[in-house]
C-alpha cells in the first residue's frame, strides 16, 4: 500500500493557502495536508503536536520568516522535506535555502507543473528510501540532486537549469555529455562512497544520487570518441577497486549525447541498461551501445517493434500479446541463417521490455516474475518451449497489472481512457460521468495503477503519438491533435519526458 505522506503549508497570504488547498489532487501525489499557519512562530507552535513530512512555506513572513521556521522545525523533525515559496528571485535567499537543505526554490505565481513535478520527485525520494541514508547531511547536495536529476528527467526548463548550475557550481559548457548510473545491492551506503571518492579525484566528472539512490555520473567532455574512452577507462578502474570489497556493482553506461538538447537521453540509457544485468549478472559493466546492437540482432534483421507490445500490456490484452509472442517469432524463425541463440536472445530482450514496462506503470519491483521467464527462456530446447516460456511471462505481466486493478469504476475509466484517448478528459468530466467525487476518483485511480491521472493519460498519449510517427506521414502538429494534444508545444515537452527526445528527432530515426 503507498504512504500518504503528511503536508503542512505556511504562508501569511490566505489566498496563497487556499489556492495550495485546491489547486492539486494532492492524494494523487500519495500526499495529505494536514495543516497550515500565517506565519512562523503559528506553525512551529502547530508542528510541536502535528507530525509533518513535508513543509512548504513563504520566506517573507511577519513575526517568524521561513529561513528561521526551518531551522526550528527541523529540530523538531529532523528529516523533514523542505518547499521554498517566494514572491522574489532573491540570490541570498536561495543560498541559505541551500544550507538548510531545501527541495525546490518556487517563485510565485507559482507554477504548478514545476509544483508537481518536485513533488512528484519528492515523494519518489521518501518512498525509494531512508532520508537518512540518501543524504547524510542537509546541505546544498539536496538542491544538487534535485537540480540535476530534474534536469535529466526533463522536468526543468533550460534557463532555470542553467540559473540553478552557475548557483551550484556546477560546468555544462562542453558540446558532449555521458552518463553512467552505479547501483550497489546490500548496504549501499558506504561502497557508493567510497566509489564517489574516487570520481573525486577525476575532472569533469559530477555526481548525483537519483531518487531510485542510484548514484549517477556525468561526464562532460569536447572530443565524443576520446571523451567515451576516458569516461569508460575510469569506470572499470574503479570497478575493479570495488569488486575487490565483495560487494555486487552494476554499472550501466548511455550513449554520448549532444548538449543541450539531448542531456536526458544519456542517463534514461544507462538506467534501461541496468536492467539487462539479469541477462549478464556475471558481468560488472553493460554498454548501453553494446546492447542495442546485440538485442536488435545485428545484421540478421531480428527486431522487436516494442510499441504494439507496450499498448497491449497498457490494455491488459493477455489474448492479444500471446498472438503478437507467436506472430513475431514464427517470422523470425523463418529469416534465412536464423540460429536458436539468436532467438533466444530476441526472447530474452523481449523479458527485459516486459519487466521494465510493468514497473513504469506500477512502480514496485517486480523481479521474481522475470527472473523466473529468463531462466525458462535460456533453458528452451525447442521453438515451441520458447514461445510457451514468453507466453508465460505475458501472463504473469497481465495478471499482477489485473491484481492490482480490482476496483470497478477504475477497470471502467481505464477502459474509457483507452477508448477516448483524444479527447479532453479530466476527473472532474469523469467523476460526474460515473458519479463519484473527482478527489476520490483521483485517489482511487492512484491506489489502484500507481500513477496519477495526469501521469496515466500523458504517458498513454505519447505512447499513441509515437506509434503515428512511425507508421504515418502525418505533421507532428496534427498527430499531437490525434491524441489529445491542441498545444504543440505542451506535446513536444510531455514527449521529451517520457521518450527522452523531441517528437521531430523520434520521427527521423525511422
């Protein structure tokens, strides 16, 4: 079952208050607000009996300003997750904020994408582990992490992160960018360290931990070939340093990527590329360059059109994936020179496809499954046992996304969604359609599939959107109408958050 954690907002503005109260589906974001205060002194006096997770307040405030309620507060509840809100740009206020350890900096009027979007990644940080192990200390590394992981998530504009680097320190200026994600299993905390100590010691090199406490570096550079070598060099010296400890590390690498336009799609690699340790766990580092050459067959023209495979999992068509199973791998079977490893490793990507598109929607880890399919699909002496073992793995995908729907209204809306995809929908038109308060419907809806609303519709859109771009020649403006979309420029930003790169760039790779 998902926390619900606790919300406690300041602000000395009571419509500021209100409009924080009404302005989000905060039981989506597993989030409940649970009081709030004019001021400083009002909310630590409120905050010594109500247990709080999250603080957001104002900076200007009469009797007791927010700078000073969060060092208070944070005697009082030493792990609390700090919102800044300020009517002014104020440099000196960002960086004591920074001391304190604060989430975000918001400027009002504010805006409620970049609202959602930190809380989005603050919930995500509460949820992926202790605050004491992601962070030892509440200083500036909050931001940093914040900033960064954001930055490669794409959920912050280029100017903001540019403000937000130059605050840091931090140096983006070269034409090139990789990224590595590093994640140890068992106590993590001090490998990890003792891992960063050695990045310490190279230039050019950031690090960040993301909010899955992976630690990520990246790596800027001038020159792609050379800059690769390097980056790589350095990664498997300290490999072996580590697998001198004992202690199982899985490094995955992206690709080389052009700045700015292409910064998230390096790391968005090396986290996939994480994934195929369950196809090599004997190794230590994965190429994400490697593996897409491998996993598409090379040149015996093996491929896995993964979108139809990706819509029929969001529809819960167990009928429709056992015949697409079947289907592609009989075509497979007969291209000329085709050998059994061949297939198997085909069916081995298609796993990997299957576990990482449930735990997109799901938000849990669900490893046993696969773990489970990957073995049976090693073990296949026959073509028949191969698809048998896919088949499997279909239904089990099926069946824990089923498990989990169980509510009626929910399987209903989910039905509509798919159905009337293009239009404009929202809980509130829904809620009156099925007759049920849109907060509840919205709570429900998040209990019941992991995402918000919001999150659920975006994703399924683009997932529509990139099936027209590659099987029509249609404008990018009119498939963004197709599926929902009447601001081209809102389409082409949700299409960079979930596919990694511009509607245009998907277009032109074919």
């Amino acid at each position: 079952m998902l926390n619900m954690y606790k919300v406690f907002i300041v602000d000395d503005e009571p419509f500021i208050i209100e409009g924080l109260y009404d302005i989000l589906d905060w039981a989506s974001f597993g989030l409940e607000i649970v009081g709030h205060a004019e001021n400083g002194r009002q909310a630590l006096e409120a905050l010594a009996s109500i247990p709080a997770d999250l603080l957001i307040t104002d900076i200007s405030m009469p009797v007791m300003g927010g700078l000073s309620l969060i060092a208070e507060a944070r005697k009082l509840h030493q792990e609390l997750k700090v919102i800044i809100l300020s009517g002014f740009n104020e440099f000196d206020y960002l960086k004591e904020g920074m001391k304190l350890g604060i989430e975000n900096y918001l400027l009002k009027p504010i805006n409620v994408e970049e609202l959602e979007s930190t809380l989005r990644n603050t919930v995500e940080k509460m949820n992926s582990m202790k605050s004491s192990e992601l962070y030892g200390a509440f200083d500036k590394q909050i931001l940093k992490d914040n900033t960064l992981y954001r930055w490669l998530t794409g959920q912050i504009g280029e100017a903001e992160f540019r403000e937000r680097a130059d605050l840091l320190g931090l140096d983006f200026e070269q034409p090139y960018l990789i990224a590595a994600v590093i994640r140890a299993k068992g106590e993590t905390t001090e490998v990890l360290n003792r891992i960063d100590e050695e990045l310490s010691k190279s230039e050019g090199i950031t690090s960040f931990r993301d909010v899955d406490g992976d630690l990520v570096w990246i790596g800027g550079m001038q020159h792609w070939t050379e800059g690769k070598k390097s980056f790589t060099k350095l990664l498997e010296r300290v490999s072996e340093e580590i697998a001198q400890l004992n202690v199982p590390v899985q490094i995955g690498i992206g690709s080389v990527v052009r700045l700015p336009e292409e910064a998230s799609l390096s790391y968005k690699q090396a986290k996939k590329t994480l994934e195929y340790f369950m196809v090599y766990p004997d190794r230590i580092i994965l190429d994400y360059g490697n593996l897409e050459g491998s996993s598409e067959g090379g040149d015996r023209g093996l491929s896995i059109h993964w979108e139809e495979y990706g819509k029929l999992i969001l529809a819960r068509d167990l009928e429709g994936l056992e015949r697409k199973i079947k289907e592609d791998f009989l075509k497979m079977q007969g291209m000329e020179g085709v050998r059994p490893e061949d297939l198997r490793n085909a069916g081995l990507e298609l796993v990997i496809r299957f576990k990482m598109e449930l735990e997109q929607i799901k938000h849990t880890d669900e490893s046993d499954i696969f773990k489970i399919g990957l073995t049976n699909v090693r073990n296949s002496g026959t073509f028949d046992d191969l698809v048998a073992s896919l088949q499997s793995v279909a239904e089990a995908t099926v069946s824990s996304l089923l498990q989990d729907v169980k509510n009626p209204v929910v399987s209903q809306v989910l039905s509509y969604i798919h159905n009337h995809y293009a239009d404009e929908l929202s809980l509130k038109t829904l809620g009156a359609q099925y007759h049920i308060h849109p907060v509840y419907l919205g709570q429900l809806f998040h209990k019941e599939t992991g995402e918000s609303f919001a999150e659920y519709i975006n994703k399924y859109r683009i997932e529509k959107a990139k099936e027209q771009l590659k099987n029509t020649n249609l404008k990018v403006h009119e498939i963004a109408r197709n599926v929902g979309y009447w601001e081209t420029g809102y389409f082409y930003k949700q299409f960079r958050k979930y596919v990694g790169i511009s509607p245009t760039d998907y277009k032109s790779l074919g």
